[in-house]
C-alpha cells in the first residue's frame, strides 16, 4: 500500500476553525512540517479539504 507525503506550506493563521482541525488530525502543526500518512479515503478527503495549503508527494 503506497503512502503519501503531506506538508504544510501556507499557514493556519486565520484560516476557519473545521481547516486548523484537518491540518492537526493529519499532524500538521506549522509551516514547513512533513508527515507520512496512508493512501486510503479518509486521507485523501482530509486534503481535499485543506489541499491548497499543502503539497502531496506519493511514497511507495
């Protein structure tokens, strides 16, 4: 099962409560952090949400 790289590279600051909820479940605290999360449904919907504020890489 592949994995995803998510980082977070526009700030939370002033963004909707439901958007800094997504960007902490995913484990995303500040510019610049990096996570690895798995390529499944629930993931994928989180950056649907927040996408333009991360960048996505595909780790296999």
């Amino acid at each position: 099962m592949a994995n995803l790289n998510i980082k977070l590279v526009k700030s939370l600051n002033g963004r909707l409560e439901k958007q800094v909820a997504t960007a902490h479940s995913l484990g995303l605290r500040k510019i610049g952090d990096i996570t690895v999360q798995p390529d499944n449904d629930q993931t994928r919907g989180k950056i649907a949400k927040i996408g333009y504020m991360l960048q996505v890489t595909e780790v296999k």
